[in-house]
C-alpha cells in the first residue's frame, strides 16, 4: 500500500536518510550488475564503446563507483550488453514507505559486437546512437 501525503510528510529525518541510502544503495546493484554483464558476455569496455557509438574512457567513465549515470543512459549500456533492465515499485517496509528496485534480466547477446549489427537499413554506424535515444539527452551522448 502506498503511503499517503501525511504519513511521508511525518517521516522523520533518520527514515528518509534510510531510505534514501537504501534507494543509492539499489541504484549501485544495478549500475554493478550491468558491469557484471559485459564481462559475462566478454564484451570489452572498448566493444561496448562501438556499440554505442562513444569512446572507451566515456564507458570507463560511466562504469566508474561515483558515477550517477541517467536512466537513459543505463538503458542503452544494457541493450549494449545484452541484458534487460526491470523496474517495481513496492512497498518499502510494514508501514509503507514506497521501494524501487531495479533488476537486470541477461537477454540476447549479440554474436557480433561491432557497431555494424546495429546499424540501420543505410548502414549508418551511428544510427544506434542516435536511435536508442536522443543524444543531446544521454549521459554517453554528452560524455562523447
């Protein structure tokens, strides 16, 4: 059950610093599994980089424990990779607060990992780039 207006604006301070810690705490699973994904699928930093169409320091980057990468941006690393992101949004504990959790399902791995396999019709290798999302709004597209 989600809270109501009363009971969030009667939270106190320790129990949104806790939640608070506990939602960057998931947010690090998820940016950790992603990681973990590319190198299952034995992906290089470099190979993700050409898939979507930025350098290898912009992935580094973006692997990197102080980054806060853009939903967007966890998007197109995980297509990348191969695997698909799942959200839920659930109570938090017994008396309601609301938790996100983000899980992250191993899907299609390409066999090819150049950017060509993601190319469109017109064989333009930035097309993935550009089409997983606009990229003058992506973490990647700005780092690039």
């Amino acid at each position: 059950m989600t809270p109501n207006a009363d009971q969030l604006l009667n939270r106190s301070f320790d129990e949104v610093v806790a939640h608070a810690a506990d939602q960057a705490e998931a947010d690090d699973r998820l940016r950790y599994d992603l990681i973990g994904a590319r190198k299952q699928s034995g992906l290089t930093q470099s190979q993700v980089a050409e898939i979507v169409g930025v350098t290898q320091p912009t992935v580094a980057a973006f692997e990197h424990h102080e980054n806060d990468p853009r939903l967007s941006t966890l998007r197109r690393y995980a297509v990348a990779v191969g695997v698909t992101i799942t959200h839920d949004v659930e109570p938090f504990d017994s008396d309601g607060w609301v938790r996100h959790t983000s899980t992250v399902e191993v899907g299609f791995v390409p066999t090819s990992t150049s950017a060509a396999s993601f190319n469109d019709a017109k064989g333009d290798p930035t097309s993935f780039a550009t089409d997983a999302a606009d990229s003058n709004r992506t973490d990647f597209a700005l780092a690039a």
